[in-house]
C-alpha cells in the first residue's frame, strides 16, 4: 500500500513513455561531445566551466518538441543526461592531465598518449556512476525534501515548462552563432586585439580587459558576487604585488626567475613578473583555498558518509518491479567496480601500481559519497572538487614517496591517482543531480544510468584529442591556456617530491588566502583571480555588473526572471560557440593555416586605433546580450 505523503512524481511509475531511445542516444553524445570540449577549452583559460545540463535539456526540448513534434519530456531528460556527463568529465580531466603534458614539455616524460588519458578519464567517468547507484536511494529517494539539489530541480522546471522550448533553445543557438562570429574575428582574423591594457608611466602596476564573449558570460553565469572576488584577486595580484616585485627587486635575481627583475619586466612588461612570481604565489592561495574548503566541510562530509552508509545498510537498492524505482543490478555495479580497480593496477598505459589502485578504490568511494551529498545540499557549483582533488594528491604522492615509488613515474603516477578521483567527484556530483531531475519527473533510473555511461564512453574518447590538439596548438601554461588548477596540482607533486618550489612565494600566497578567509571573503575565486591574467578577470567582471543590472531592473518579477534565463541561456550558448571555435582555430594552428586567416598585417592599424576598435567590438557584444534578453520580444 501506498501512504499517502508518497511523492508523486510527473510522469507517473505505471506510465511508459519513451526515453533512452536512439534519437536521445545520438542527440545526448553529440552534445556530450561538444559541451566537453567547449568546457575543456573554457576551464583550461579561466579555471571554472559551467553546468550543461539547463543548456542541453533546451536544445533537445527544441529538437524534440519543436522539429521531430514529439511530446516527450523524459526522453529529453536522457538527452540532458547524457550530454550534462560530457562537461563533468572534461572538468575532472582538465583539472589534473595537462600536468603531465608540461611535465613532457619540461623533458621530465615523455607525454602521455591518447589511449592513457582516455583509460584514466574513461575508468574514472564510469566509477562516479556506478559509487553513486548504490546511493542514489540513499540520497535522492530517502533525502526528498531535505536535500533539495538546486541544479537538479532547475534542470526538472526547465523541462517541465517545455512549452516554450521552441523559443528558449533558439535562445542558445542565437548565442552559439554569434559567440562563435566574435571569436573568429577576435583570435581568427585577428581584426582587433584580444585586449586591451592601460599601463602608468613610473608605476609597474598594469589595468585592462579582454573582449572574449565566454570569457563575459562566465561572468554573467556565475553573478557578481563571484566576479567581484575574481577581480579583486586580480586587482591585487597586477596592482599590488607585481608593482612590489618591481619596486623593491629592481637588479636583483630571484629564484625561479633566471634574469633581474628590471630586465624581465623591460622584456615583458607586468605579464613577464606575473610568469615568473605571481603564478606561484597564485598556486599557493589556491591550494589554500581548496583546503581551507575541505576543512570547512569536514563535519558535514564526516556526517554525509555515515548517514549514506546507514542508508546503505538497510537495504536499499533492491531490485523493484516499480519503474521508477529500477537501479542497475547491484551485482552487475560491483562486478564493474571491481574490474575497473584491477584495470588501474593492471593495464600497462596507467602507471598506477597496486597501492594507488587502493588508494583509487577507498578515497574514490568516499568523495563519491561526499560529491553526491554536498550538490544536493549546496549545488555543484560549490561543491570543493579541487580541495578533494589537492587533499588525495598530497596523500598519494606522500604514500607513494615512501613506498619507494619517486621520480617521473611516482609523479605520473601521482596525477593519473588524482585525475580519477578528481573525475570520480566531478561526475557522481553530475549524476545525483540528474537522477535527482529524473525522480521529479518519474524516470527510469536504470535508464538514466545507462544514459550516464554512454555520456562518460562518449566524453573519455574525445577528451584525449582535445587535449593534445590544444596542447599542440597553444600548449598547456602559456597565455592562451593558462590551465592554472594543472599547474597548481603539477606544483603540489613536485613540492612532495623533490622539495624544489619558491616556497617564499607559495606561502605568501597561503597567507593571502587566509586573511582573505579571515574576511569572510570565499578563498577560491579571489585565488583564482590572484593566478589568473586580471585582463581575464576584469571582463568576468564585465559579465558579472550586467547580470547585477539584471537582477536590480524594476521589472514584474515574472518578466525579470525571464530576462535574467534567458541570459543565463544565450550566455550558455556563447560559450559554447566560442569553446567550438577554439577548437577550430586550434585545428588550423596545427595544421599551419591561422597565418592565412591572419589579416591584422593587412590592417596595419596603429596601438591606439587598434584599442578603440577592440573597445567598439566588446560594446557590440554587450548591446547582443541585451537585444536577446532585456530587448526581447516576448509573446
């Protein structure tokens, strides 16, 4: 019998409707694929990527309501599903990976092949999901009503009100199409510069913005607060350190910098004392802040996996003749598991020995737990992969050192460990909120979890290309992929290792982190904003008072609230179009044609016209923004 408080979900459990069919297999991989790959990029220059989930279930609604004229809300569903798992894999791996392509580059190692990186992402992708199956009664079921999965629940409403999925999914395209005109002009054509700089005459200090369309809605996704602490971290580290460095270090030579700072300034201006000092000191704030986040969580996590475990332990997961209560067969979860763990110690390509496949196993379960539980409390946004990610590379590298496995292959071993488990949290966080979207509107979960490992399958073959082509293209660390959670985590191991870091600067950016954490102030961001180029950061900010106009407009509320999606939704599509054509571009540089395209010789415009045309191009950019939000015409 049924008590009467039961949840009744959308879709109710005795109906069939259509959901992992082939139009949501092929439509979930290609968007896998492309969100992937567009976050790969967007992370790897800004250090954050955004949820895909809210974007891929409007374009299948628009694909899937609108041109096929199926009504269909949980096929959509799978399509969000599988597409939402390509993001969270790429976030997991480019965090981690491209340290062992800078490890190649330093001639540490060789560098890892495709069938490596692919294995890791893949072994790491498919643990998230089957760690969370066991769970997912535990937490989503149990938990309904107390952990509310803000993403999860958004993703349900967005496709609850599929009505205008026609409109909406336009909305993101529009976004794509026009992101991706800018970039091709900006890094393409090179019509104008990338961005602009103001420098002072007797003061080292450097102000300025890129003119990036991802960049700028990054800003808007995340909001202003978030922004303001990345500017502010930007402000400091280009207004104040660096014209510290150069005031006080003038003909000196300072370890790791191998000429006076006055010559690498004269050289390089700001950028050249950022390269040299300022990424350190950046690295030490966000290894800081990664930590100081897991510390504050460490009483919530502690409860997270007893009360899991207690859950666990009464039986739940238990085969249902109920649709929407069917998991995949716990045998067959624990089957996978065990030959995933055996495949980390015994496949030749991961240099991972018997002691790390352990340390996967254990630590990959518990964060697995822990991931799940804190988006569904605070959403993925805030949840602390990377202090998950720095806490299991410090214990790794330490076990690893003292069972005698050091040097290149300890070091490769090390981020092959913390890139499992970095992916491990990434996707079982990515997979409660999308079981979570499927339990409000009466999915099947078995099929959603199919749906999960197509996505990851899908994800793990196309990061591997992805990488290298960026690698070959601009390279790992350099000004165009500053990758600064890989430089951070290659930091933390070699640190172990070898104790070889400027461990002044380091700790200057731990104690950084913690006034700023004494403040009240959220440490990641503002370290992020210390690491990053404060151009990067300024036009984030950019993004950010738009969206704090947005949210300040005296509007009906049911008319801001559509302004304020909507720009949620084309800033989405912007980016990415400007991941794709990234991606793109990156294909011409290796393949030698960008010079071709190049047309800013032909121009031959002078500093100043060429800066005044960067600014025209950045104000286009906005008055887009506002013609499909704020000056939309609304039925």
């Amino acid at each position: 019998m049924e008590s009467k408080n039961e949840f009744k979900p959308y879709i109710p459990a005795e109906k069939v409707t259509p959901e992992l069919t082939i139009t949501s297999i092929i439509m979930g991989i290609l968007l896998a694929v492309v969100f992937g790959a567009a976050n790969a990029y967007l992370g790897l220059r800004v250090g954050m990527t955004v949820s895909a989930s809210i974007p891929a279930a409007v374009i299948s609604m628009g694909v899937i309501r609108v041109l096929m004229k199926k009504n269909s809300i949980l096929e959509s569903n799978l399509v969000q599903t599988i597409g939402s798992a390509g993001e969270s894999l790429a976030a997991g791996a480019i965090f981690t990976l491209p340290a062992l392509f800078l490890w190649a580059a330093e001639g540490v190692m060789e560098k890892p092949s495709i069938l490596e990186i692919t294995l890791i992402a893949l072994i790491g992708g498919l643990l998230g999901v089957f760690f969370m199956v066991p769970l997912r009664n535990a937490l989503i079921v149990k938990e309904h009503g107390i952990l509310p999965y803000p993403e999860g629940q958004a993703c349900a409403e967005v496709l609850l009100a599929g009505e205008e999925g026609g409109a909406n999914a336009a909305t993101v395209f529009v976004g794509m199409g026009i992101a991706a005109a800018f970039k091709f002009v900006i890094d393409g054509l090179k019509a104008v510069p990338s961005e602009v700089s103001l420098r002072f005459k007797g003061f080292a200090g450097e102000i300025g913005t890129q003119i990036y369309p991802a960049v700028m809605s990054v800003g808007y996704i995340c909001g202003p607060k978030i922004a303001s602490y990345m500017f502010a971290g930007g402000v400091v580290s280009w207004m104040v350190l660096i014209p510290l460095i150069v005031l006080f270090g003038g003909e000196a030579i300072l370890y790791p910098g191998t000429e006076t700072i006055a010559e690498i300034y004269a050289a390089n201006g700001a950028g050249g004392i950022w390269g040299s000092y300022i990424r350190y000191i950046g690295a030490g704030a966000l290894a800081a802040g990664g930590i100081i986040s897991l510390m504050k969580s460490l009483p919530l996590i502690i409860r997270t996996f007893k009360d899991a475990m207690k859950s666990l332990k009464s039986g739940v997961g238990s085969a249902s003749s109920k649709r929407t209560e069917q998991d995949l067969n716990m045998k067959i979860v624990l089957g996978a598991i065990l030959v995933l763990t055996l495949m980390v110690w015994l496949v030749p390509t991961i240099p991972v020995s018997i002691v790390g496949a352990i340390i996967v196993v254990i630590f990959g379960f518990f964060f697995a737990t822990v991931s799940s539980r804190m988006v569904g409390l605070v959403g993925s946004s805030n949840n602390p992969v990377s202090g998950m990610a720095i806490a299991t590379l410090l214990i790794a590298t330490l076990i690893l050192k003292i069972t005698g496995d050091a040097g290149a292959h300890g070091m490769q071993g090390a981020i092959a460990i913390g890139s499992i488990i970095c992916i491990v949290a990434a996707i079982s966080g990515d997979t409660s909120q999308d079981l979570k979207t499927g339990y409000l509107l009466g999915a099947t979960p078995k099929k959603q979890q199919i749906g999960e490992i197509i996505g990851v399958i899908a994800s793990a073959f196309a990061i591997g290309g992805v990488l290298y082509l960026l690698d070959a293209a601009w390279g790992f660390g350099s000004e165009q992929l500053g990758a600064p959670q890989a430089t951070l985590m290659k930091m933390i191991i070699e640190g172990v290792m070898d104790s070889n870091l400027p461990w002044a600067l380091v700790f200057v950016g731990v104690f950084l982190a913690l006034v700023i954490e004494l403040l009240g102030i959220p440490v990641l961001p503002f370290a992020i904003g210390v690491y990053l180029p404060v151009q990067l950061n300024a036009c984030i900010m950019v993004g950010g008072i738009i969206r704090l106009i947005f949210d300040k407009m005296k509007k009906e509320e049911k008319e801001k609230e559509a302004i304020i999606t909507d720009g949620v939704l084309y800033c989405s599509g912007m980016i990415a179009g400007e991941g794709l054509v990234g991606i793109l571009l990156a294909i011409f540089a290796v393949i030698g044609i960008n010079g071709a395209i190049d047309i800013s010789g032909v121009l031959g415009l002078s500093t100043g016209v060429a800066n005044v045309l960067s600014l025209v191009v950045f104000a286009l950019m906005i008055l887009c923004l506002l013609k499909f939000t704020v000056w939309k015409k609304r039925k």
